[in-house]
C-alpha cells in the first residue's frame, strides 16, 4: 500500500517481504523442546522467532513455513477455479487436458491422446501462458485483473507462507492442560505436508509422484487464506466490527415501519406529531439507560429494600397479600446495584422474560411477588390502572369511592409493565437525535421528542400509583399481555422525504439527549419557525411526499 495513496493496494510479494523484513522459517510443529517446558525454538509459538511471551514483538512479528513446492498465491487460486472450475479438476489429477499455447487454455481431452496430461505439476508448469478471455461481466474482468496484475509483479506463484504472530494464536494455559487456537493446527498441517515434498527432485516424471501432497499444500495455504479472510470480512468481521461499526452509546440503530395515523383528534396522545418519534421499549430503555435505572430505584426497588435490612416486604403469590421474607445480601445486592439492573435490562432483550411477574427469592429460593396491578376494563374506553402492594387498603380505599374491587381484575406487575412506566417516566421532555445514513439531505438529521411504545396494539389508560380518585397519568401506549412486541422505529411521514427513507427494510439511528441543558435547546430550537421552514422559505417537514403524490394520483386520475 503507498501512503500517500492508501487505497492502491498490490499484491504482496512474499519472498521480497520476507527478505525486506528479515523474517525467520518456522521448520517445526513441536510446541516443545523434547523432555522439555521450554518452547521449541524452531515451533509455531517460538521466542526466538516470535518474541517474548509477553512484549509487544510478539503480536507484530512474523514467520514463514516453505512449502517446498511452487503453488498459486491463494487468491489467485480462488479466481483461477471461479473463472473456469474445471481447472481445479485439472489440478486435482481428476480431468486430462493439453495445454494450447495460441488460446492459451487447457482443452479437456481423453487420457489416450497424444500429448494429454494432468496433475498439479502440469497445471503449474503452464500457468504464466495461461490466458482468460474476457466477456461483458464487470466481476469476471476485476478477477482477470487481479490475475494479470500478479503475473507481472512476479507474486502470484509462491514458496513460502506467511505465518501469524503467536501473540494472536498463542497457546493457552487451563489448568494443567494447555490449549492452542484452531489456526495453529492448519499451520502445524501445512508444515507437515510440505515436508513431505522432496524439493530436489527436477525430474518433471519424478516431481508428478508429488503432485498429491502438493495440490493438498494449495488446498491448505488456501483455507489458511480463507479463514483469515472470514475473520476480517463482512459485517461481523474484525474490520467492520472494530473501526468501521456505527456503535450507539446509549441510543439505537432500528428499522422503521410506517406510522399509524389514525385518531379521533390530532390533540390525541396516540397521534403521532411530526416532530415525535415513536420507539419500541427496549430500544428506549437502552437508550435512556442511566435514568432508566434511576427510576426502577425510586419508584420500584426503592420503597421495598434498605441496604442492612435482610426482612422485606412482598406480596405471597397463593393469597396477594404482604408478608415478610427473609432475603439474602446477594439479592438484595442484585435488586439495587447499578450492574445488576444493567444486566436486567439486557435480560429484557429477551421476550420471554417480558411477561413474567416481577418478583424476588428468598433465602429458601421461594419466589414472591412485588408489586400488584388492578386493571380495570372501561367499555368505554381509557382503562383504569392502579399499581399497590397492600390489597387490604386499596380495598379501603375502593370502598371510600363507593366501588367494589374484582378479584379478578388484580394480578401481579410484569417486569413488561415496570419497564414502560419507569422509562416513560425517565422520558419525559426528553429528545433524541434521528439520523439516517449517508446524511446527505437537510432532513438527514433532526432532533425529534420521544415516546415508547409497547405491544401491537397497545391501549390507553388512565393510571394511578396513589390512592386517590382523581390522581391520574394517561398513558398513551400501555402494553396489551400477550400481544407481539413493537420494536421498530415510526417516524412522522412528513419525515421521510428528508431522510429518503423508505419502508423495504431502512434503518435510522436515534441517539438519545439526556442533560436537562441540551433538552431544553432542543425545546427551543422546535418552537422555533427555522424547525419546519428552510432559509429560502421551503418546508424541510412536507405532506409533499411520493406516497401523497401517488395516493392523490390514484384518486384524482381518469379511470
């Protein structure tokens, strides 16, 4: 690679780097000295070809094995088979062929036929003359490139190969056994087959009695090249996963779905304005992850545990009502300390986890329940949620309002339902921050407040903590039991013109603004004309859209 220009990349050519480098041959797949602790000087994990256990040569220094043998630099192999399969055929000794030297290709032929051969050796022998013919494929002629790049640097037949520094496949120590990671055995296999290639022989009828061994040393380097590649490729791959990855701390990367924008009233909590958005809870919870916590402490651990105090007040799950158990320090531990809820929210990305009754063990491993909810149906809509612990005075309190409770309607709080009402609590009057790549467009970006939503459908419900008639919270989106889970991202869709988004799979990322400062700038910034109407006098948030165009289209067009 030139540095001044890091995207021309050529070939390596293994013996100059070799030579450039002063790298030393590993010759041994001992890990040991013989009757020895010592590692063997010449082995895989070597200290004096690798360094030190320990310093830092020993993950940048590397070595090589000689293969004994001429073979195709290993991604040359691959786009030699990928051109035309039938030439690893050739190589294998499954399928006779004569070279023509004016098309410059193997023609496949009987094994009677004057001057037909095959075998690794014959392959190997043409290869330099060897020619592909190229078509209208873009990907056919990169490979072909690629190929004749090599020939003309000289790299793409080689000796030698490369080997890892051992500080990345060191051996590892458990207990009394000792483990070494899978790359190590390909190489230990590698070393092992070129041994048995005898690199004297010049006779080209003694050098085919080899062809075996060498074809599986191709089939070697190759897998060796391929895992490598595998590591380094792809989403998952070191690259991407480690420098190129849009990591979110404490915000979400989600696909969107299309926002439901049906309501009674556009002063409806359920409507979705256009400077909401609408994110499913657990994205929400993690984003909000610091004041989420915060809230399950003072609204919900809080009030029942007291650091010292191992006697807590729960709720018997056969009667419902509060009795007092006796808890370990691990529990109460594991109900208050900021890693263990950090770990109960990761256990919510769970959906099995979601439903179930939040709930604490005792000392006995006896599980009871914290908190009970009597949920109470309106046919007439708003339904009406009350959160306890002691069902004897909520009693009391129904009966002041001249109201009779239904057994039936109370049932124990889900971990589902502690959840939304802690991070609706922790996002109020919070904002996030939307964005969708590559941001290109001045709608690319923009700041939007939150709501969460739950189930698909949720309900709205009037919800009340305290005993008192006329103390209540509406909450918008208050999950349905057993309903699926919403876990996309809705945005308003005046929104999607400026993201140039569409709903075949798109996916936005929506960082979260937790300081109070921040929030209110934010505020400010929304209430503001330049929010909604660009310099030039242009909406940035329009119903002029393609799907109105297309729907107004339809409706409006001569049949």
């Amino acid at each position: 690679m030139i540095v001044n220009e890091p995207f021309n990349i050529t070939p390596l050519h293994v013996d100059n780097f070799i030579k450039s480098q002063g790298l030393v041959e590993v010759t041994s797949h001992l890990i040991w000295e013989p009757s020895s602790t010592n590692l063997h000087p010449d082995g895989l994990f070597s200290e004096g070809i690798f360094g030190q256990i320990g310093s830092s040569e020993r993950f940048s220094r590397i070595g090589f094995i000689s293969l004994n043998t001429k073979i195709l630099a290993p991604v040359i192999f691959k786009n030699v088979i990928d051109l035309k399969p039938m030439y690893s055929d050739i190589m294998a000794g499954k399928t006779y062929a004569k070279f023509n030297v004016k098309l410059g290709e193997f023609i496949p032929c009987e094994k009677t036929v004057v001057g037909a051969d095959t075998g690794f050796t014959f392959f190997i022998t043409h290869f330099d003359k060897l020619v592909f013919p190229r078509t209208s494929s873009h990907t056919r002629t990169s490979k072909i490139k690629v190929i004749e790049k090599a020939k003309s640097m000289g790299c793409a037949i080689i000796e030698r190969m490369l080997v890892l520094p051992a500080g990345l496949r060191d051996i590892k120590q458990d207990g009394d056994k000792f483990e070494v990671e899978e790359i190590n055995k390909l190489y230990a296999s590698l070393l092992s087959l070129s041994m048995e290639v005898n690199s004297g022989v010049t006779s080209p009828t003694l050098a085919k009695i080899y062809d075996g061994v060498k074809y599986n040393i191709q089939l070697k380097v190759y897998e060796l090249y391929d895992t490598h590649k595998n590591f380094l490729d792809g989403k998952s791959g070191f690259g991407q996963r480690r420098y190129a990855r849009r990591g979110l701390a404490y915000g979400t990367r989600n696909v969107i779905t299309g926002a439901d924008m049906t309501a009674e009233d556009p002063t409806d909590s359920r409507y979705l304005k256009n400077d909401e958005v609408l994110i499913g809870l657990f994205q929400c919870v993690k984003m909000y992850q610091p004041l989420v916590i915060n809230q399950l402490r003072s609204i919900f651990y809080g009030q029942i545990f007291t650091q010292g105090s191992l006697r807590v007040p729960a709720i018997d799950p056969k009667t419902k009502r509060i009795i007092y158990i006796e808890v370990s320090d691990q529990e109460i531990n594991r109900t208050l300390s900021s890693d263990s809820l950090e770990d109960l929210i990761n256990s919510f990305q769970n959906v099995h986890v979601r439903n179930k009754a939040v709930s604490i063990r005792d000392v006995d491993n006896g599980y009871y329940w914290l908190f009970l909810v009597y949920d109470e149906p309106n046919p007439n809509g708003d339904d009406k949620i009350y959160i306890l612990r002691n069902i004897d005075d909520f009693t009391e309190f129904m009966e002041s309002q001249n109201k009779k409770i239904n057994p039936e309607f109370i049932r124990p709080l889900t971990y589902l339902e502690m959840f939304y009402l802690a991070t609706f609590r922790a996002s109020q009057g919070k904002h996030c921050t939307i964005t969708r790549y590559p941001a290109i467009e001045m709608g690319s970006i923009y700041p939007a407040k939150v709501k969460v939503s739950t189930t698909l459908p949720s309900r709205k419900v009037q919800f009340s903590s305290q005993y008192k008639d006329d103390y209540f919270i509406e909450l918008p989106y208050y999950p349905i039991l057993g309903n699926s889970y919403a876990d996309s991202t809705v945005f308003h869709p005046s929104q999607a013109k400026g993201l140039t988004a569409d709903y075949d799979g798109d996916t936005i990322s929506a960082n979260s603004i937790m300081t109070d400062e921040a929030n209110e700038q934010v505020k400010e910034y929304l209430n503001q004309a330049k929010s909604i109407v660009t310099i030039d006098g242009k909406f940035l948030k329009s119903v002029h859209t393609d799907l109105t165009n297309l729907t107004l289209f339809n409706l409006t067009r001569i049949p």
